[in-house]
C-alpha cells in the first residue's frame, strides 16, 4: 500500500543546475523526472503518457521513490 503524501517528506531541491538547467532531477538517484518548457513543467511516462503541468510541481521517482518537489523554474 502506497504511503499517504501527507507521512513523506518532500525532498526539495539544493543543488545547483546542471550543465542542462531545464531539466528536474530527483534529488537522492538523479533520475530524470521532467523538463522545463516555456514556463510548464513536461513529463513523460510509458506508454506514451505524456503531461504538460504548471507549477508548482511534486512528483514522486520512479527509480528510488523519493518525493520531489520544485516550485518554478528557477528552483531547479
């Protein structure tokens, strides 16, 4: 069973942009987990998924499960 977003603890980013500062990478495994585009958030997932969202946006990490969390684009 999943756990409730409101016992995780929401990792928010510190570090500072990577040589490719559009794109969102989780904080404790580095996954990509969305892109930067014209002021929206892009994530893609399998099959095809793909969402365009505004910010801010909180994802949890397909690789380790981290909670995420960026609240516009220059706080990646």
């Amino acid at each position: 069973m999943p756990t409730p977003d409101h016992q995780r603890q929401v990792a928010r980013s510190t570090r500072p942009p990577t040589n490719h500062s559009n794109e969102w990478r989780c904080t404790r495994c580095d996954k990509l987990l969305g892109v930067s585009r014209d002021g929206r958030m892009h994530l893609r997932f399998a099959r095809g998924h793909e969402y365009f969202v505004s910010f801010p946006v909180v994802a949890t990490c397909r690789g380790c499960g981290t909670l995420n969390q960026v609240t516009d684009t220059a706080q990646r």
